[in-house]
C-alpha cells in the first residue's frame, strides 16, 4: 500500500510541475484565467510548483518507509508517515489557498 501511495504522488508530481510549466508560459488549458497576465501567472505557476514539490517530497517519505518496512521486518515508524502525509496536505493546502485567493482578486 505504501509504493501504491508513492506512486500515485510521484504522478501527482508530474501532473502538477507540467501544469506549472505550461502556467509559467501562459499556455494552460487547465486553468486559462491564469493566463491573462505574466505577474499572475508567475504566481500562480510558483503555487502549482510548491504542490507538485509537496508530493514529490511526501512520496520520497512514504518510499523511505517501505523500504525500511521491506529490509529491517520492523514496524514502519509512524513518524515518518505521519510526516509523509502532513507534508503532501500541508503543501496542497497552502497552494490550493493562494491559487484561490489569486483567482478571487482576478474576479474582482
């Protein structure tokens, strides 16, 4: 279950640093309102990037566990979960917030 979970997020990973990307060029098809301006799709692209680096960190963790659970036969430290999940939520959170926040001064 824990190399299910780390695959999926090094997939969310991808997802959201190639949508960062085209966000950064201005040409996202995902989310087009960021594409007005340069100043907001800096922004938002930055937002995109720190979801993407949350995953990316919170599968290396939930990896890290495994591979401990698979070579010492030991009970996988449950800190190191918990950290693995504070850091995939914390960081989509955060960034979901400011996109949100971005989106709702592009409306006013």
């Amino acid at each position: 279950m824990m190399l299910l979970y780390s695959i999926l997020l090094c997939c969310i990973a991808i997802f959201f640093f190639k949508e960062a990307k085209s966000i950064s060029q201005m040409q996202s098809r995902l989310l087009p309102d960021f594409n007005k301006h340069t100043f907001v799709a800096k922004t938002a692209a930055k937002q995109i990037r720190l979801i993407s680096y949350s995953s990316a960190i919170s599968a290396t963790l939930m990896l890290l566990a495994f591979v401990y659970n698979l070579f010492t036969n030991a009970a996988t430290p449950k800190l190191l979960i918990a950290l693995s999940f504070l850091a995939y939520g914390g960081g989509f959170m955060v960034g979901m917030y400011h996109c949100y926040k971005l989106k709702k001064e592009l409306g006013n």
